[in-house]
C-alpha cells in the first residue's frame, strides 16, 4: 500500500484512500495516457519535453484542454506533491491523465481528469548500470504501427506480458517486436543499437512510444551521429553495443542479448553527457 498523499484533479489526499468508482474509463477501456518523470533537487527533469508530449497525447486522443493545463501548473502540482512526502532529493513521478466517467466506448464528454503520485528513487538511478542489461525479445503479442501507437497509454497490456516474459526468463528487459518483425521498444523504455561508432533507434513509425529521453538524444548535439532507422533482429545480434532509454534511469546499456555479448564505451560516454548537461 502506498503511503504519504497524491494529488487527484488537485487536491492532495492520502494514498490509500479510493478515489475510482467501477465507472472510471481509464479503468474500462484504457482511456487515457500517463507521463513517468524523474524530480531531481526540485527540478523536474525534461520538463519542456515532458510537457510537449502530454499536450500532444491531449490532442491526439481529442481531450478537451482546460486552459489552465499548462507546464507551470503541472511543474508546481508535482514539487508541491513531492514536498508534502518530504521527497525534495530524487523522486519518480507519475501523471495520469484520463476521461471523465460516462458513455460505453463513446464518452459522455471529453474532459480529463488526472493523478499524480510520487516515489522516493535511490540515487542509483543517476549512476550507469555496472552490469549490463540481459535482454531478449518477447515473442508473444506484437505492436501495432499507427498515431496511437506512440502514446504511453493507459492500456498497458502488451509491456505487461513482456514484463512477465522477461521475469519468468530472467530477464532484464523484453524487446518489443512491430507486425513487421522489427523492433518497436522495450518494455520501459526505446532501443539504440550502435554500429560502426553510429547510433540508431527505431523510428515511430515502427511502433514505439515516444520516449522524453529518446527525443533529447536525438535533439542533443552529441560527440556521435544519432539516427532513426528501422532497427531488425538480425540488427541487434551484429550490434557494437545496445542500449536502452528511458526518463528515469537515463540510459542503461545491454551485456547480452542471446548468443552476443557488447560493451559499454558509447553509452558511457554520453552518459558522462548527458549527466553533466540535465544536473
């Protein structure tokens, strides 16, 4: 049970108290999208991101945006959340937001309500992973490729069973394959593979969620090209290196995928950068 406050459509209650009834339409149907962001000091991180994304996700999933949603008041609601759990050095932090109550699959209005809740994160978040990441790919369910696709959605099903997978395989993480056989994500978070001292992630168009941190990688001036192409499986196993992305832990590089083993030297060094250019 979660202990401390949350903040639902603004005011702060205990953790614990209920707060759905069986008519909740995220509950029903999925019907809304989250954001997962890391608080540093105060600060969130990626904030202009973070927030692009979710105006974009209100947007595509036709919300009615009241015009007080803006970054500042989300910014303000999460450090003040944080603070009232006396969380102020590191926090994971997540923002659903979902349809008002109402309506079968068509809804009643298109309104959104929203929760945020935190986390205390240990400070390992901020450091490499010493051990490399042991992944595989998860045969079971594959990702559509369409403008929903890229969302963090509600509904979560198909990152739930990979996750299942990768635990009952002992697994680290779980790759995510698209109707087409190629990578789409893993699943928390988007794939860079690195080939010949150039480093690919998959394009959107292939089925992934649009990662905060994939999106600064690829905004970032960095000491190496960073490119979006179809990434295969075949791509993987041929790899230098793979690493995987996401706004909490940054980025956390593959020792083993099947039968190949990679080092770390790319993902080291922009580490080292980006560490130094988000603290």
């Amino acid at each position: 049970m979660q202990v401390g406050f949350l903040c639902y459509n603004g005011k702060y209650i205990p953790a614990a108290d209920p707060i759905f009834t069986a008519d909740n339409r995220s509950f029903r149907y999925g019907d809304g999208f989250f954001e997962t962001l890391r608080v540093y000091q105060g600060n969130v991180m990626l904030a202009d991101l973070h927030f692009e994304r979710l105006l974009a996700s209100l947007h595509l999933l036709h919300f009615d945006i009241p015009p007080h949603f803006t970054k500042a008041f989300f910014v303000k609601q999460i450090i003040d959340l944080c603070n009232k759990n006396n969380i102020t050095h590191l926090a994971r932090v997540r923002l659903a937001i979902f349809r008002s109550d109402g309506g079968l699959y068509d809804p009643v209005n298109n309104l959104p309500n929203y929760i945020i809740q935190c986390w205390e994160l240990s400070k390992t978040v901020l450091e490499l992973n010493e051990n490399g990441l042991v992944i595989d790919i998860f045969p079971d369910v594959k990702k559509s490729c369409d403008k929903l696709s890229s969302i963090k959605s509600n509904n979560c099903l198909p990152y739930v069973m990979a996750a299942m997978y990768a635990k009952q395989h002992r697994l680290n993480e779980a790759i995510l394959l698209n109707q087409y056989g190629r990578v789409a994500d893993s699943t928390i978070a988007n794939v860079f593979v690195v080939h010949h001292k150039v480093i690919y992630t998959p394009p959107l168009s292939d089925g992934g969620v649009c990662g905060v941190m994939r999106k600064h990688l690829l905004k970032t001036e960095l000491p190496f090209k960073v490119e979006e192409k179809p990434i295969t499986i075949e791509d993987l196993e041929n790899a230098d290196e793979i690493f995987l992305t996401n706004a909490i832990y940054g980025i956390r590089w593959v020792g083993l995928f099947r039968d190949s083993s990679y080092g770390n030297a790319t993902a080291a060094i922009l580490h080292e950068v980006l560490h130094e250019g988000m603290l």
